[in-house]
C-alpha cells in the first residue's frame, strides 16, 4: 500500500521537475531541477528495493548535473534567466515530439506484456551484480574501460589549446582594456 | 519576553568589526586589532557579518563614499562609529556592546540601489570571447593594505586586466613605519597580513601579537627568539611553499615565499634595513603585469607579499595612478 | 538481513550529531582563541551558543537579484543531507538504518554537497560567492575520486557494502591499523566535503568568506551549521569504518562510538592550524598522489583477501 | 521500502529544524524585514550582475573526471565478490585501473591539470 502511494508521488514529482526544466529561464534552475528528476527516480529505485541502482543515481547524476552546470552556465547565454528570453526553439514542433515520444514509451511499458519473474527475488542484488561484471559481463567492462581511456585522451586532445608546450601554444596576451568602451553598451552582438 | 531580552544581551557581547582604514592611519588599527584580540572579537570578512562599521583616521572623499557603500550593506543592528587616533581605541570599542543593545529599528524606507547590466564580453585568453566581471579588490577586504584599489577584470576566477586606484591620501597623510623598532614591527604586520591570505591564521595572529610586543617597547632579544622560532616553522612548513613559492618573482626580492622569509629573518637578526627593497609606487607599477592571467587567490597572495603602505606615497596627485 | 531500527533512533540521531557539531565548533572558538592569547575559559567554551544567538538576533539580509529560492535549497540541504548521511552510522550496535549499502548511501549523500555549496555560492548574485561556490567543485574533482576508492576498501575486507557487517569483520584487528592509507584519505576527502581547515578556500577570507559572503541572520547560521554537521558526519563514519565502531573493554559500545567520534573530529578540527592549499595545486596532488596511493592500497587490500579466502 | 521510512522521517525532520531555526530567528530579530542590498565588492557597487557566463579554467578535469568516475559503477559490487571469484577478480579490476590511471598520465602531460 505505502509503496504504490511512495511510487506514484515520486512518479508524478520525476516528470513534473522534468517538465519545469523547460519552463524556467535560469540556466542554474534548469539542470539544478533536471538533478531534482533523476533524484526522484533515484528514489523510485530506493523503493523497489534496488539500493545500489537507487543510490548509484544519486551518486552518478548529482557530480554529473553539478559537472553541466558549470558548462551550461560557461555556455549559454544569460545564464541565470535575469533578461527574459525564450529556451526554446520551434517550441510547437518541440512539444508534438515529445508528448509523441513519452506516450509511446510509456504505451510500450503498459502495453508490453512483460515476463514473470522465474528466479527467486535475489537476497543481494549488488552480489549478483558484481559476480556478472567479473564472470560473463567481464568483456563488456573491459571494453568499456578501454572505451573510457578513449574518451580521456579524445577529450582533452579537443580541449585543451595549450598542450605540454606550455605557454608558447597560448595565445598571447589580448590587448589591454578593449572593453573600456564595451562596458557602455551592455546589448552583445548577438544577444 | 524575558528570554528573548536576554538572547539581545547575550548577542552583541563580542561584535564583529569590519575596518574601513585610511592609508597612514596604522597606529588606530593596530591598536584596534590588539583590543579585538584580546576581547575576542573577530574582524569581519564581509559587511554581511559585521554589527559594526569602523572608520579609522581621516577619510577623504572616495574613502568616505566607499565607507557609505558599506554603511548601507550592514544587516541592521549596526552602529558606525570612527576613530581618530589610538588614545580612545579602548574606550570607543568598549561602549559598542551598549550601544548595539539599545539600537531600535526606524522606518527607514528601502534603499533604492541602481540596477546593474548584464556582464559582457572580451577576449581571452584561449581565443574566445567570453563575459567579463570588473571586480574592485579592496580597499575593504580582510589583510587588504589599506587605501589601495586593484580593480581587475575577471573572466571565471581568472584577473585579465588590473589597474590601480588609490584612496585616501591627503596631504597630511604619513608612513608610520618609521624608526628602527616600527620598520622591524612592519616586516611582522606584513608576515602576519600574507600568513592570513594564506590562510594560516593561528601563525597570522602569532605575528600580530609579537609586532604588538615589539611596538610597546618589549625586550629585544626575547622578541627575537620567539621570531626565530616562528621563521624556522614558516620556512619548514611544506604546505606554505606549495602555496606561495614561485609567485611573483621580483629581481632582488625573490618570490613570495623569500620575501616572508626574509621580513621574519630581518626581525629575528634585529637588523632591519630602514629603506627595504622598491618604493611602493615602483611596486605599484609593476602589479598590473604581475597578476596578469592569475587566479583569484594568487592575486591576493601576490598584493599581500609586496607590503604595500600607500601611506609612503605622499603627492595625492598620485591619486589617480592606473596602468593598462 | 538486518531489519530498520526502532523509530526513536530518527530523533536521536540529530541529537548525537548536533552535539558533535557543537562540539567542534567549540573546540574550533577554543583553539582560536588560545592562539589570540586568551585563556580556554567556560565563556570561549561557549562561545558557538554565544555566536548563534547573535546570529539569530540579526536582520537577514538578500542580495539584489539574488536566487533566493536555489540559495534557500543550497543552505538548507547541506543540513539535511548531513544527517542524512549518518543514517547507516551506528552509535554502538544501533544505526537509523543499517542500510543494505550502507558505504554508497554514505556517498551518494555527501556527494550532493556539490550541488548544494555550488547554488550557495550562485544563488547571491555576487562576484566573491561566485568564485566560492566554483572553488569548490574545482577541489571536489581533485578529492572526491581518492576519497570514493578509499571508501571502497573497507567493503573489500569485509565482502560488504553493509556498515555492520564492515564493523563485524574488525572484531580482530580495526581496519585502520593495516590500510593506514585508505583511512588517510578518506579524512582528506572529508575535509574537502567540508570544506575545513588546508581545503577551506570556498570560504576562505581572500574572498571576503566565499560562499558566506552574503550570509547574514538565519541563513548564516543554518549554512555554518550544516558544515559543522557535514564534517561530524564524516568523522562519525569513520568510526564503523576504519576504527572497529564501538569495540573496546570495559565501557559500552555506544559511548565508545562516541568517545571516538569525538576524538576524529578533535583531530580534524585542528587541521585549521595548516595554511590553505591552492586549488591548482591539490588538482595535481588529488589526481598524481592521491589517487594512485589509493589505489595501491586497495590492490593491497584486494591482496590480502585473496590470500586469506 | 521499509528501510527508507526512518530515512524520510529524518529528512522530515531536518527539514523541519531549519524551519525552527528560521521561526526562532523571526521570533527574536530585531528587524524583521530582510535587508535588500548590492552585493559585498570590498566597498564598491557591481559593475555588472555577477551571474553571468562564468568561465572555468578546469573543464579538462570535469571530463578526466567524468570518465573515471564511471568506473565507480563496477567498483562498489566489484568490492564485495573479489573474495569469492578470486585471483581474477583482482588482476582484472587493477588492469581495467591501469588502463584509466594511463589516460590521468596523458592529461596531466598534455598540461590539463594546470589552469592559469
């Protein structure tokens, strides 16, 4: 009983902050609620009784959103909302696509007529889970952790201007003061 | 109702102060920080934490509007009180408790504030156009030299541009640290502001109450050692080099980490050159190019390491010095 | 399986950890003003009671333009995941809730610092909160690897995530003593989380307080609260952890939980007599030292398992 | 679920403590409208708002960061079978760590360590 009214709360709280993602100007309020979802399926997790997964999220997605907030708020512009403007683009199309797409999957959800359970609930899920990572699963990790090195080198080749040259690869000093007069007209070009 | 006249009492037992100083004024302000120490006061980092708004000497205009500025970001209750020299440092300090307790709330209407823009852009130094924040370090900040304004352009936490201002000096501004036992208290005050920057601040306050020592008149040699001892453990002390070697080298003054080394070695060996080192407007000129393309706090452990006393510039036609 | 706690246990647990929490903030104002050369009175002893009444007392205070509704989460979560971090701590044989994953929860909670100090600092509109809340992630990528290998290898020796069974497997010998480093690094990482003493820089008086900068009243006293009780959190789960829980002759098991609660945290908040490490350098430390030690000690860990299974 | 029940009833009631301290705070002010003011500039007035584009020098180590924190996901069920499946458990993990620990090598020689 109290797990079905838990469920449905945290249902309706994941997609509600997943909805106000989009209608909040402020770069912050957006991923700071897009982590408020993910918590909330955290906590459905939590209460189908999967502790690793459930807190694996909380762990994952917080360094994650704390991580894209620092570049959405690098990026974007007006980063905290303070001028109004639109986020989004082709808002009409933007909506039929994904009304489209969250009915179909969760029509597929309902509709798909799932298994019955065969096994025994597992005592230790996350026993389970770490003897399938180091018996059958072991070549998936293993190419996933080359496929992380992959990601480390490719990054940091495309970020990083500077290299092991040190400061000879960086671009040299900008020219004193050129915003002097900027500072009068604070309307960027392409605001 | 008893209950909560108590918790007033009870509350602004040890004020936090937060200093606005004009150049010079260093007598007041030391013997200020002296009474805040022993009644254990703190100093405020922020007008957010402050009960109390300190002006200490004579403030000319900009110093006075910056003083303004201040007054009006304290969270009320909160008093404002200025002190002229170090003979009534005491008494003025001790009647504030008193004065916090009885302050009742006015209706003052709301402050209207001018509203500011929207940041904008300017070059980089990765070769993108990105917002810039003009942020002024000083003269109100905690181990900040007082009367000096560096204000720096900052994309991230990283200073693109600086340029100095100076505040305060008037023709009757002048150097304190003057005479032998003051110059040997100077290199203390100096070591305790960039200890401070650095965050050590049990080693900071140490500084501060030998310079106290030096400066009442307290016996040369037993200063001395305790300074010796204090030297030996800044310099041995690892987690101080990483933070502050190689910062700001300067021909004949070396990093920061010698220059604090060598103010600690000068008043352990009591030979303290009267004339040390660059005048402060040298030193003034060169800082715009010294934190060029530092971050934050290597910029204020660079200002802390000079031992700026805007007092020694004396014209105030130097008041509008500024450098690209 | 382990079942839930009685319900008392929730009202306790704040208690306890307040204490704490209280407790280094006085023996922080002790230490502080030892220093100044004052004397360890009753009156310095009781001087956060003293500083929290001043802060309640004050106006509040908002800045212009200010997110008050993110600044709000940010002052208030730190609190709350706090204590909800010490819910898998056990005071004797006793946690809240002695979950089956007990170490993740622990770091799935601490970890939502990072969302929480970060809004802080944004939430105020001002330059120097700014930098505070960033200077915190930029030293949570330097600490918060070490720190997640480090609290890997208790789990290791015990073959569980499950804090009492990790306090079980210590009956013999505490943890501690045979992987010094992961217990090493473990307290730097909890130092970082909150952000105290050589990693305090987000709140660091170079920028006028950092992520405090615009506190004042309540949320001043909330916010500085909650770092007290995110940094007893932390010592108080090192005790099941690394320090055999609440093993010892003699006194029961709860209040030897306690006593050596109490001693890690004395220990962390004498840290505070370090000087701050520069951001750029605990980056190259936390990722070239830090992390390979780590993980040298829980290969030895995972040695000394094989060799004794 | 049963487990977390004292989890949201201590979440609850930490919530509810911040809100006790807010309400003794109103209680006892002495002013109890909050002050609206310019933030703290060490005495000047913001030039700008300062939440703006804010341009970290350390976004090289988000991504170091991001891609080593994934192992995490194998490193806590990892933890609690090397006992049972043995020598190969470790030999696999710790090659699986070198391989990673190889790529902080690379960034840290590329200069993606450092920022200013």
């Amino acid at each position: 009983m109290w797990e079905v009214i838990a469920f449905w709360v945290l249902a309706v709280l994941a997609v509600a902050s997943g909805i106000a993602v989009f209608r909040v100007d402020s770069m912050a309020r957006a991923t700071f609620l897009l982590l408020a979802s993910f918590l909330f399926v955290a906590g459905e997790m939590l209460v189908l009784e999967l502790h690793y997964l459930g807190a694996l999220t909380v762990l994952m997605m917080t360094a994650e959103m704390a991580i894209m907030a620092v570049f959405m708020i690098m990026f974007m512009m007006n980063p905290a909302g303070l001028e109004p403007m639109e986020m989004v683009h082709n808002k009409r199309g933007a909506l039929v696509i994904s009304v489209a797409v969250f009915v179909a999957l969760t029509a597929a959800a309902l509709v798909v007529p799932w298994p019955e359970r065969a096994a025994p609930h597992p005592s230790d899920a996350t026993h389970q889970l770490g003897e399938a990572i180091m018996r059958d699963k072991m070549l998936v990790m293993m190419v996933v952790g080359v496929g992380l090195f992959a990601t480390m080198v490719a990054a940091t080749l495309l970020a990083t201007a500077r290299g092991r040259y040190g400061e000879h690869a960086a671009p040299s000093r900008p020219e004193p003061s050129p915003h002097a007069h900027a500072h009068h007209h604070h309307a960027g070009g392409d605001r | 109702m008893d209950l909560i006249s108590a918790l007033r009492r009870a509350a602004f037992t040890r004020p936090n102060l937060l200093l606005v100083v004009a150049p010079g004024a260093t007598g007041p302000r030391l013997a200020m920080e002296r009474f805040t120490r022993e009644h254990g006061w703190s100093l405020a980092d922020t007008a957010a934490d402050a009960d109390a708004l300190v002006e200490i000497g004579e403030l000319d205009e900009p110093l006075t509007a910056v003083a303004e500025v201040l007054w009006r970001q304290l969270p009320r209750p909160a008093v404002r009180l200025s002190l002229g020299d170090e003979v009534g440092v005491g008494e003025a300090l001790a009647r504030l408790p008193e004065r916090l307790r009885s302050w009742r709330p006015t209706d003052e209407p709301s402050e209207e504030w001018p509203e500011p823009p929207m940041a904008d852009r300017a070059p980089d130094r990765d070769g993108l156009r990105l917002d810039v924040l003009r942020v002024p370090l000083g003269p109100v900040l905690p181990y900040w030299p007082a009367g000096l304004r560096l204000v720096v352009d900052m994309q991230g936490d990283v200073v693109q541009f600086a340029e100095v201002e100076l505040l305060g000096v008037t023709g009757r501004t002048r150097p304190y640290w003057t005479g032998e036992t003051r110059s040997a208290a100077r290199r203390l005050d100096a070591a305790a502001r960039l200890l401070g920057v650095a965050g050590w601040t049990a080693m900071s306050t140490r500084c501060q109450i030998l310079r106290d020592r030096l400066l009442a008149g307290g016996t040369g040699t037993f200063v001395a050692t305790e300074v010796d001892r204090l030297a030996r453990r800044v310099r041995r002390s690892p987690l101080l080099g990483a933070m502050l070697r190689g910062l700001a080298p300067l021909p004949g003054l070396g990093d920061a980490h010698e220059r604090l080394s060598n103010w600690l070695a000068e008043v352990a060996r009591a030979s303290t050159a009267d004339e040390a080192g660059p005048p402060v407007a040298e030193l003034l000129n060169v800082l715009p190019d010294v934190v060029f393309g530092a971050e934050l706090s290597v910029v204020r452990l660079i200002v802390a390491s000079l031992d700026l006393d805007i007092a020694e510039i004396t014209e105030p036609s130097h008041g509008g010095i500024s450098h690209g | 399986m382990a079942e839930p706690a009685p319900m008392w246990t929730v009202l306790v647990l704040p208690i306890v950890l307040g204490g704490l929490a209280l407790f280094a903030a006085s023996l922080n104002g002790v230490l502080t003003a030892v220093a100044s050369g004052r004397r360890a009175t009753l009156a310095e002893w009781a001087e956060p009671l003293r500083a929290s009444a001043r802060l309640l007392v004050r106006q509040r205070r908002t800045t212009f333009r200010a997110d008050v509704v993110l600044r709000r989460v940010g002052i208030a979560g730190i609190v709350v995941a706090a204590l909800l971090a010490s819910v898998p701590t056990p005071l004797g044989g006793v946690a809240v809730a002695d979950l089956p994953v007990g170490v993740v929860w622990f770091n799935a909670m601490e970890i939502l610092l990072w969302a929480l100090v970060w809004l802080t600092g944004w939430g105020g509109n001002s330059a120097f909160s700014l930098v505070g809340g960033y200077r915190f992630l930029a030293q949570a990528l330097a600490y918060e690897l070490p720190l997640m290998f480090a609290l890997t290898a208790p789990p290791l020796a015990a073959d569980s995530l499950r804090v009492g069974a990790i306090v079980q497997a210590q009956q013999d010998v505490w943890f501690a003593l045979w992987m010094p480093l992961a217990f090493l690094v473990y307290l730097i990482g909890i130092v970082g989380v909150a952000f105290w003493g050589p990693l305090s820089p987000p709140a660091a008086a170079d920028v006028a307080g950092g992520v405090t900068a615009e506190l004042s009243g309540a949320d001043r006293l909330v916010f500085l609260a909650g770092r007290y009780l995110m940094l007893a959190a932390g010592a108080a789960f090192a005790v099941p952890l690394f320090l055999g829980g609440g093993q010892g002759p003699l006194l029961p098991a709860w209040l030897w939980s306690l006593l050596k609660m109490a001693a890690v945290l004395a220990v962390l908040v004498w840290l505070r007599r370090f000087s701050l490490v520069r951001a750029e350098r605990l980056m190259s430390w936390g990722w070239l030292v830090l992390l390979p030690v780590v993980l040298l000690q829980v290969l030895v860990v995972g040695v000394v398992v094989l060799l004794r299974g | 679920m049963g487990w977390y029940v004292p989890v949201m009833a201590l979440a609850a009631l930490g919530l509810a403590l911040v809100g006790a301290t807010y309400a003794i705070g109103l209680l006892v002010t002495v002013q109890r409208r909050p002050l609206v003011t310019p933030p703290f500039l060490a005495g000047g007035l913001p030039r700008e708002h300062a939440v703006s584009r804010f341009h970290v020098r350390w976004y090289v180590v988000t991504l170091l960061f991001l891609a080593f924190d994934m192992e995490m996901v194998f490193m806590y069920p990892w933890a609690v079978v090397v006992a049972e499946v043995g020598v190969e458990a470790v030999v696999e993990m710790f090659t699986f760590l070198a391989v990673l620990l190889a790529g902080v090598v690379y960034v840290w020689r590329e200069g993606g360590l450092r920022w200013t």
